[in-house]
C-alpha cells in the first residue's frame, strides 16, 4: 500500500515533466511499479494515484450504478482528464497539457502527499486553499479525529 505526507514545491520543464520528490518516492509501494493514474481533481488540483491505490480506487467507482446520471457524469469526466504516467530514470513524470492547464500551473507546481495520492497544486491556488480553512482548522482537526475515534 502506498503512502505519501508532506510537500514540496518543484519546477516543471518546458516539455511538461516534474521531478516527483525522493521523500515521495519513497512512499511507493513496489506493486505501484512506479506508475500513476493522474486526474482532474478537487478545488482546481491534480490527483495522482500510484497504479496500486488506484486499482482500489478504481474497484470502488466501479460499484456505482452506471445508470446513475451523477456517477456517469463523474465517469466522463475523470476518464477525459485521465492518463497514465511512469517515473522516469530521473525521477519525473510527464503531465498532459490538458492537466497543466487545468491545475493553472506555470514554471512550478505544489506536490502534496495526501496519503494514498499526491496532489499537484499552482502553489497560489494551494495557498489560497490552506489560508481559507485555517480559521476553522482546530475546529475541523477535532471533528474529524472524533469520527476517527468513533470507529
């Protein structure tokens, strides 16, 4: 199972590739074989799933009813905005155009470890993100390790 924390800020080349960090790397589980399934996600990221996160992932879209107009249109538009990426000998992966467009990246991206992915954030859409829920942090902080502690 892979597991990632912590972020770091990484320049992105002018073919669309970025160096994923070591202490990321790390985080790999082998069954991942260093590929991620990346995605248009929430609040204007990018999510990368390593193949092994994903493969659950995936296992759980797939229960939902496919009759069901909003699964079906969360279909459409994860499978437009999705592809697949191997780290490379230097440790970077390549990231379409379309997914550079969609995360407002420039010359550098954010890359969070969110437990089983990574994120990739314009570090001022990141910034913004983290300024907005920081009033309310210590609040959210013990509401949510009260639902852990209720399990």
């Amino acid at each position: 199972m892979s597991s990632f924390i912590g972020s770091e800020t990484c320049v992105i080349d002018a073919k669309g590739r970025i160096t994923v960090p070591s202490r990321l790397r790390k985080g790999l589980d082998p069954a991942a074989a260093d590929t991620f399934t990346i995605f248009r996600g929430l609040d204007g990221a990018v999510h990368m799933y390593p193949l092994d996160e994903w493969r659950h992932f995936s296992d759980q879209l797939r229960r939902l009813s496919k009759g069901d107009d909003e699964a079906r249109a969360v279909f459409l538009v994860l499978a437009e905005t999705a592809c697949e990426a191997t780290i490379d000998g230097q440790g970077r992966i390549l990231l379409t155009p379309g997914l550079i467009e969609l995360a407002g990246l420039d010359r550098t991206a954010r890359l969070v470890g969110v437990l089983d992915h990574i994120e990739i954030w314009s570090p001022e859409r990141f910034d913004a993100q983290v300024k907005k829920a920081m009033p309310g942090f210590e609040s959210m902080l013990k509401n949510v390790f009260g639902r852990l502690d209720g399990d």
